[in-house]
C-alpha cells in the first residue's frame, strides 16, 4: 500500500485533533494492512498514556469489520514521556509520579523528554533537572530514551553521553548539523529525521544525514508537525512519511524498498523488538 512506511514518532492525539478522528482511523487502517511497518506513538505529557490508548481503541471501533480487534493487535508501540513544558515544569514531583504509572502500565520507550531552549518554559537548570530525572527512570527500567534537544545541543550531548551506551537513545527530530550528528553518534546515539529535511533551508540536516551509519539511521513525521515539501505547514499525519522515505533515499543514492526495509529493522532493534520475517 503506497504511503505506509514505519515511522519511528507521531502523536496520533494530536493528529486526531488536527485532522480529525476520521483521519486517525484512515491511519489505523492503513497500518494494520501492513503489519511489517510501525507507528511509534509518543507521549509528552504527564500520564496521557491511558487517553491515548483509548482513543485507538476508538478510532478501530468506528472501523467496518472491527469485532474485537483492540490497540494491542495493531503495530503501535507506545512511548511516555513529559516534554519540557511550563505546567510540567512547575509540577515535576507529581508529572514525574504520573509517568512512573504510565511505565507501569507497559511502555515500549521512555520519551519525548529533553531540553528546549528556544521556547524555554522554565530555566535550563529545571528542565535539566526534569530531563535528567527521566533519564535515570529510563536507565532503571531498562527502556529506549526518545529525547527532543532544541538550541541545547552542550547541555543535551552531557546529559545524554554517559548513559547511551546503558540503553538505546534516540535523537529525535534531528536539529543540529555534522558536527553535532558526529559527538552523537560517537556516544552511541540512534539519529531520527523528519520532513524538515525536505525543507529548502535544511541543508545542515542533509549534511549530517550523510554521516548516520545505516544502523543507526532512523525517520519520522513529528506527526502533525514537520509535514515534509510540498505540504510544508500544513498538518501531517504517518501517510505523509513516504515523500521523507523518497527525498533520504535519493540523498543517500538507495531505494526507498530498502531504506524502508533499514528503518523498520532499525526501530524494532531499538524496542526489543523481534525482527519482522517480510
């Protein structure tokens, strides 16, 4: 089926709300016709973990033919995580409570957590400490770290570098240019892509992707953000990722069966996943 391919982070919430439960279940659809592709579900605030899983479970329900397929069925995997917010920030004792629950309840990657300091809701110190304290549950727990570091590349790359070899760290929505992309990859880092790579501007993010080893190479849509050219600003959702598969395979002189093929097997490494007989 054209446009399906694994998407290594998406927030289908926030897809549903921009494009509609409509939307959302066209998606469900398309991926449970291609169960060798995964969507990567990720969370970013504090115990969001059970409104999510409900809302798939909705969206297949609205379905034809569902029966009694359920979100556990479909190839979504979950991840938890607080992103770097002022309400968050300022209540990070009990956000940090309610993601322990959310871990509790099965998770497959601790994230999206990090440090942003374009938006900067809180000082660097309290988000580091708030990032920090999510590292260490995700080193204890033995899960995939999925991080978002925007214009905090020193403060990132510290955090991160003396635990990526512990657990697998994804950077997520890659921002920065070679230099960067190169200490990340040295400490041991996954590098993730998404459509701003197709941007006119992004020449720094082509750069650096030149240099991501095919292990460790992995793509995304930021679903409902990042939708690649030529539908840049407009939302997207994880069947916009097949014009992100196209422009990195001809950057990378592949083709898109076989990025398609490095990607999937990246992700599911990276969750503990078995490999997927195609």
């Amino acid at each position: 089926m054209s446009g399906v391919f694994t998407d290594s982070h998406a927030h289908l919430e926030m897809v549903a709300q921009s494009l509609g439960p409509l939307a959302l279940g066209e998606i469900v659809a398309a991926y449970a016709a291609r169960p060798g592709e995964l969507i990567l579900d990720v969370g970013v605030d504090p115990g969001d973990l059970g409104r999510r899983r409900s809302l798939i479970e909705e969206s297949i329900a609205r379905e034809p033919g569902a029966g009694t397929k359920s979100a556990a069925g479909l190839p979504i995997r979950w991840a938890a995580g607080i992103w770097p917010g002022r309400e968050a920030l300022d209540n990070s004792k009990a956000s940090l409570q309610a993601l322990e629950r959310d871990i509790g309840a099965g998770i497959d990657a601790l994230g999206e957590c990090g440090l942003d300091y374009y938006h900067m809701d809180a000082g660097a110190q309290a988000q580091r400490d708030l990032f920090g304290a999510q590292i260490e549950l995700a080193v204890h727990y033995r899960l995939p770290l999925i991080v978002h570091s925007r214009e905090a590349f020193e403060d990132t790359f510290e955090l991160i570098q003396p635990r990526a070899r512990q657990i697998p760290v994804v950077i997520h929505c890659f921002g920065y240019g070679p230099e960067e992309a190169r200490s990340f990859l040295q400490a041991g880092c996954y590098l993730s892509f998404a459509g701003n790579i197709t941007y006119k501007k992004s020449q720094p993010l082509r750069d650096a992707l030149a240099l991501v080893p095919e292990e460790r190479l992995l793509l995304e849509t930021d679903a409902p953000y990042m939708n690649p050219l030529p539908d840049r600003g407009r939302p997207s959702s994880p069947l916009d990722i097949e014009r992100t598969y196209q422009a990195v395979a001809a950057l990378r002189g592949i083709d898109v069966a076989t990025l398609a093929a490095t990607v999937s097997s990246n992700l599911r490494r990276m969750l503990g996943m078995e490999p997927y007989a195609r």
